[in-house]
C-alpha cells in the first residue's frame, strides 16, 4: 500500500508541475526554475519509492512493458534534472512532467506480472546501458522536437517571445548531439551485452527486438558521421534523430506490447 501511494501522489505531483510549467511558458510568465527544480527532486524521491515497490519482486525485477516505462521515465527526468543545474534544459520538463504522470497511471491501472526475471549480472549488463541508453536517445529525440520548433518559428518570424525561454540555436544542435554520441556508446553496449550474455538473441521472440535495435544503432551512427564528417544540422539532423528513435521504441516497447498486451506471452 506505500508503494501504491508513493505512485499516485508521483504522478500528479508530476501532472500538477506540468500544468504550472506549460501555464508559465504560454503566459509568457517567469519561471521560478529552483522551486521547479526543487518539486521535480522531491517528486523523483516519490516516484522512486513506487518504482521499487512496482518493479522489484522477491523472486527477481519486474521488466514489464509498463513497469520499464516508468523506470525509464524516472531515469530519463533524473538526467534532465541534473543537466538543469548546468545547462538550459528545464524546458524538455514540458513533454516529460505529463508523459511521466502517464507512465506511473498506466503503470497503476496494468496487472502484469508476466517478465519477472533474476538480476543477475549477466543481466544486469545488458538492462542496465539498454535503460540508459533509452533514456539519453529519448531525451535527444525532445531536444529534436524542441530544434524543430524554434526552426520553424525562427525562419517564419513568429513566436519569438516563446523563443526566449530556449537556448540560442547553436546550444540547441550541441546539446542534441551529445545526448545521441552518449546514447549511441550505450546502446553499443547493449547491443554487444546481449549477444555476449542473453541466449540466443535472435530466438522468434527476440528476434523483432534485436534488428530493430540494430536498425537504430545503424541510423544514429550515420547521424554522427553525417555530422562530423558531412557537417549535417538542422532538419536532416531532426530527421534523422526522429527516425532513430523510431525504431529504438518499437525495439522496446513495440515488441512488448505485442508479446504481453497482445498475445499475453513472456
């Protein structure tokens, strides 16, 4: 029962921050960035508590397709959080704070109790950088969203009072870059993990997962070649990281919904 509130106050202490952020940014109003920041630790310490609680069972961890989403969300928020102190990114809040209220509700309303697996080490070294790795492409794939946006209101003059909550352009693409050079390394490390410790990883169940996953790895590596070699930025760069994360998410989540919501198999 702890475990069950610690969720439902998460979730909307997650939604109420939302409302007040998008509130702030629409009426073009300050921000009070330490008490959003302070609110969002103290609802990552509550949404952690519900996490544990959801996840981690006596016989092993719960890695279920809505219980991984919620850790995966917390993770994601965790790193945004701490990059805030340094780095213009509390704004990547306004998809995250309602898109995890939703992760933590879906999370609540499942009965799941399918994909309960010992974490063992083997384990571990691939769930662990495949988490991170997610978590760090998610985030580049907002900053994206983000990029596109201010694009599309630079070139046609308009919006430019909301511009101003974001970074100039250049720190944008920066910081978009380095969240996939990250997430790509992690995702290697995925990759390399699961054909070294899970067995057979291109078993009928695993299969989808594994080329999709490749097919990501592929896309986000000619991202980086394409920008360090080829100087590619701006849409070519937004398209690309969008497609990237397309394929990542259905390797992730694509599978496991229709292995356990739809065809109700591990």
């Amino acid at each position: 029962m702890p475990f069950l509130i610690a969720n439902i106050v998460a979730a909307l202490l997650y939604a109420a921050l939302g409302f007040y952020l998008a509130r702030q940014v629409i009426q073009q109003k300050p921000l009070n960035l330490p008490y959003l920041l302070g609110a969002i630790a103290f609802t990552l310490f509550i949404h952690g508590i519900g996490i544990y609680g959801a996840s981690v069972k006596p016989e092993g961890i719960q890695l279920s397709f809505f219980a991984i989403s919620s850790q995966i969300f917390w993770v994601i928020n965790l790193i945004v959080l701490l990059s805030s102190l340094k780095k213009a990114l509390h704004n990547l809040f306004i998809y995250l704070l309602p898109l995890s209220a939703i992760s933590i509700a879906t999370t609540l309303f499942s009965h799941t109790d399918s994909t309960i697996r010992p974490l063992d080490y083997e384990l571990a070294s691939h769930v662990i950088p495949s988490i991170l790795a997610y978590s760090l492409l998610t985030i580049a794939t907002f900053q994206a969203l983000l990029l596109f946006y201010q694009n599309r209101h630079l070139k046609n003059k308009s919006g430019l009072q909301t511009l101003r909550y974001l970074p100039p352009l250049q720190t944008m693409e920066a910081l978009l870059f380095e969240f996939v050079l990250v997430g790509e390394i992690l995702l290697t490390l995925s990759i390399l993990s699961g054909f070294i410790f899970l067995d057979n990883i291109f078993a009928q169940h695993l299969v989808h997962k594994t080329v999709l996953s490749m097919t990501a790895w592929v896309i986000y590596g000619f991202l980086l070649i394409g920008k360090f070699k080829l100087g590619w930025r701006g849409n070519t760069a937004i398209r690309w990281t969008l497609a990237g994360f397309l394929f990542l998410m259905l390797a992730l989540f694509g599978s496991k919904l229709v292995l356990e919501i739809i065809l109700h198999k591990v």
